[in-house]
C-alpha cells in the first residue's frame, strides 16, 4: 500500500524517479517495522535505553526484589577491572594480618634509626645504632608509577588499611611516608618493580617492621644502595647536658622514633643527676604535672574567694544603698527644721523641740553608717579584684604548664633539622611539627650542595658525646642532561679541558659551606638527641611538608 501511495504521488510531478524513490521508501519501511530485538542486534549488543520510566506501584510491606539493570552491570564490571588494574597492590589470603595485638619488640642499642630503600637493587636496610640490623626485598614503583626518591620518615601506622585511590586494595600492616599516598605495607614481590609507587614488603617482614617502628622514623629512598659513614663536625650541634635536682623518676615510653625510656636511661648519668635533653624533658614533665595539680588546687580556693568576695561586694553594696537613703531622709528633716541648707525655719520652734533634737541625732547616726557602708563597700571591692586578679593568676600559670607539659611532651620525641640552600634558612620540626625556623648563610650558594641526611647515634658506653652518621643522595640527572654530561666527560678526557661538570659534595664539605654561630648552635642542643636528624639539600621546602609530616625532600628533578 505505501508503495502505490508512492507511486502515485511521485509520477505526478517527476513520472522517471518515482520507481526507485517508491523502492527506497518501501526498504525503509520494511526496516523500520523490523522487530526489536533485530534492530537492536544490528546496532550493537548491549543496548540499553538512556531512560526508563517505571510505571507506579502501591506502596507495600514487602517489595518485590528489584531488578538489575544492565547499566548496573556494567557499572559493578568497571569497578571490577579497577580493583583487577590495582590488583598489584592486593594481598593474598595469607597476608592478612591476624586479630592478636603485635607486640613491638624491646627496644636495645640495635632500635632502628633509619631505613634506605635501593630502587635498582629492590631491597631494604634497617640501620640501628651499631650498623645494619635487617634487610629485605621489597617491590618499588614501576616507571608508569615510579615510587619518589628523596628523603621521608612514618607518618601514619594502620595495621589493616585500604586505599582509597585503587578501589579499596588492601594494604596490611601500612606505614605511610607521605600523605600522596606512598607508603610501606605488605604486598606480592615479583621479584621486579610492580606496584603504584609503593613500597611492597613481604608480609612476616611488614609485620616485624611495623612492630619496630614509630613515628618519625626516617625513611630514605634511593635510586641505588648507599652506605652510611661516621662524620664529625663542629657545625652538627651537641646535647645539653643539665644537672636535676633528685633523681629522674621512673617513667612510661615515649613515642621516640629512636629509642624507648629504657634505653635512654641507659646513657643518662650513673647518678641520674645529669640529664640528656631527653631525660630532662621527661624530668620537667613530670615536675610541671605536679605543680598542675597544686595549681589547679591553688585556682579552685581561688575561685572559692572569689564567690565569697562577690557576696560580700554584693552585700556591702546593699548596705551602703540602704545607708544613703537613711542619710537622705535624715538630711531632709534637718532641712525641715531650717538646720542645714538655705529653708527658713518652720514658726513656732519652740513646739518642735523634741523632734528637732531626734532630727539631729537621727543625722549623726545616719552619717556614721554611711561612712561605715562606704569604707565596707570599698574593701569589699578590693577584696574582690584581689580575688578576681588571684584566679587569673592561677588560670594563667595553669596554662602555663600545660604548655610547660606540651612542650616537654613534644622534646622527648626525635627532632628533625633542615637546612636548605634554596630557602637559605634553617628548619626544625619535632612531632611531626614545626618549632621555629631561622635565616642563614651558606657559602658559594652558587654552587650546589646536594642532599644528605645526617643522623645522631647515641653515644657510646662511658662518653656524653653523640655519634653521626651521614647518607649521601646520589645525584639523579634526566635521561637528556645524562646523555650531556657523557659527551662532556668524554670530550673532557680527550681534549684534557677543564672539567665542566661539578662532582657532588660530601656531607662534611656541605656542613662546611653552613656558617651556624655559636648561639644557633646553642639552640639546637637543647633538642638534639639519639634518633635525630640533620638534612641538607639544594631543595626548599616540599609542598607536603605540613602539620602531621615531617619534612619531605623528593630528590628527582
């Protein structure tokens, strides 16, 4: 029927091209009343409408399940390739860490100091105070996700953790070393660089490992292994040593990314008298929670006079009111009676003789108890500023030492010092917080320093004095700039020229480009103990480098 309609209509106006405009119209008819499910084989398989409308159901106590939708599957199937992508970073069955409690072990002389990730070499080494304690293998970032060189400590512990950037990957037994999310925790090792930038550690490894760490253990990641070496100084700063009244009480562990209470007590005095700064910061914690509690007592009698002194101001205040009015009332009748004031007496006095002699008398008494409120009410008031100002003094001294305490809580961790040539200042971080901060000078700044990380063992048996050891960053050069300084190196060794490139300088040549006086030095003593670090680098500042970090300095151009 369309066909002839067609027809009919075209060979009115154009007789030659109706036959095939008929024959196209017919085959485009035919398609479109094909069945669904051809049409929709024939576009693609997995059609789904874009909208769906859902006829209205009355509301039931029980619905029916509800149906799937395709979209949904497809969904569920996306989220499944991504945890598939990430499954590098999931761990298997028999990584998962138990429910019993981990028990760090007892910290000795060996407590890790500092750890150092080798890229080429897939291992890590756990130093301690008398050398290399462990080393294991581990599985760095591939070169999709290379894992970032440079020098980092723990910033986070989770015994169970998952990501929240691949889909909620399980990370057992996860130490983090910066908030973009790197961190060391159990993973699969494949013998090569595998994961997203993370540090992969087997897993009875990650297990012992995390059980050793704390907060603020330094964590230095390098393209190639490196050895450490004893240094000395006179710019690395000494502790101060200061003599306590009594002995050093006993005390809890401290969250040292060094060494516990115990092992610090270890290199205190025989006498416990002299103490590290350690020691005495333990020393002045305890003595300032002390004289809290006395404090506390103090401003709770303090506030006890101040409600009394109130009171009384409040009473005094009644009874002066009081006072006055009789005084007023006592002056009006004297004026009556033409006593006082400019009012002509009343006539017939002689009449009024009795009540002009109480007027008088009434005035005389009115007067004494007025003076008597005002001096009552005066003290009154004083006693209550005194009050007031006692309270005040005992809430600031209160706040005082909870400074006093916050601070000594904050000296028994490891500090953290960063000396920058780009920045030319000086840094000091503790608890994962920044201290202060202060300019310096650097000598030829510019010539570059390199990066090294310098860090305090504790002194040996019978001495006061720390022992340092210093790290070297090799320095990283981009493929293209790598390629340069071949060229220069060979043509150098041919023409015998002056050499071009500047070979890397040693941690004892960087500490002696920093010009630190004797005050800053002074300063830094009052911090510096086992654990401690002193970092120099060509680098500023990292953008990561906030509240709840330590310093971080990525190395890689």
């Amino acid at each position: 029927m369309l066909r002839n309609i067609v027809l009919r209509l075209c060979s009115a106006r154009h007789p030659s091209a109706a036959p095939k405009f008929a024959a196209s119209i017919a085959a485009i008819a035919a398609f479109t009343v094909a069945p669904q499910a051809q049409a929709q084989f024939f576009f693609f398989d997995d059609f789904t409408p874009r909208y769906r409308q859902v006829p209205s159901q009355p509301r039931a106590t029980r619905q029916a399940p509800r149906q799937i939708s395709r979209q949904e599957i497809a969904s569920q199937v996306k989220r499944a390739k991504r945890i598939e992508a990430a499954a590098a970073e999931v761990v298997p069955p028999s990584a998962v860490p138990t429910n019993k409690a981990i028990k760090p072990e007892r910290d000795t002389p060996d407590a890790p100091l500092y750890a150092v990730v080798s890229i080429d070499d897939q291992h890590v080494s756990i130093y301690g105070a008398r050398g290399l304690i462990e080393r294991s293998d581990v599985s760095t970032g591939t070169a999709d996700h290379p894992t970032p060189t440079g020098v980092f400590a723990i910033i986070q512990k989770e015994r169970w953790h998952e990501s929240n950037i691949y889909s909620g990957a399980q990370m057992p037994f996860m130490q983090r070393i910066t908030w973009s999310g790197v961190a060391m925790h159990t993973g699969k090792l494949p013998g090569y660089p595998a994961s997203h930038g993370c540090i992969r550690l087997p897993n009875e490894f990650a297990e012992r490992w995390f059980g050793m760490t704390k907060l603020g253990l330094r964590v230095v990641v390098s393209p190639t292994d490196i050895e450490s070496a004893e240094i000395t100084h006179p710019n690395l700063p000494s502790p101060r040593y200061r003599a306590m009244a009594g002995t050093i009480a006993k005390r809890k562990p401290v969250q040292s990314a060094a060494l516990s209470d115990e092992t610090l007590a270890q290199y205190a005095s025989p006498t416990e008298v002299i103490a590290n700064p350690v020691a005495y910061a333990i020393a002045e914690k305890a003595k300032a929670k002390a004289d809290l509690k006395l404090a506390e007592q103090e401003e709770n009698a303090a506030d006890a006079a101040r409600e009394r002194a109130g009171r009384a101001a409040k009473e005094a205040l009644a009874a002066l009111r009081s006072a006055e009015s009789e005084f007023e009332d006592a002056e009006d009748r004297m004026g009556w009676f033409g006593l006082i004031g400019n009012r002509p007496p009343p006539p017939l006095k002689a009449k009024f003789g009795d009540g002009i002699m109480k007027a008088i008398a009434d005035f005389e008494a009115a007067n004494t108890r007025l003076s008597e409120a005002t001096r009552a009410n005066e003290l009154a008031k004083a006693g209550l500023t005194e009050a007031n100002a006692a309270d005040k003094r005992a809430g600031k001294r209160i706040e005082v030492l909870k400074a006093r305490i916050t601070e000594m809580t904050r000296r028994q961790e490891t500090v953290s010092i960063f000396i920058s040539l780009k920045d030319r200042r000086l840094y000091v971080r503790q608890a994962l917080r920044p201290v202060f901060d202060i300019p310096i000078k650097i000598s030829e700044p510019s010539l570059p320093i390199g990066t090294h990380v310098i860090v305090a063992k504790p002194p040996a048996e019978g001495e006061t004095a720390l022992r340092w050891t210093a790290l070297t960053m090799p320095v990283e050069i981009p493929p293209p700039q790598a390629r340069i300084a071949r060229e220069r190196r060979s043509s150098m060794i041919e023409t015998g020229s002056i050499g071009v490139a500047i070979p890397a300088e040693t941690a004892v040549g960087a500490l002696s480009r920093v010009q630190l006086t004797g005050e800053m030095l002074d300063h830094l003593s009052e911090y510096v103990w086992a654990g401690a670090s002193v970092i120099i680098s060509d680098r500023g500042i990292n953008h990561e480098t906030g509240v709840g970090t330590d310093f971080i300095i990525e190395t890689k151009h």
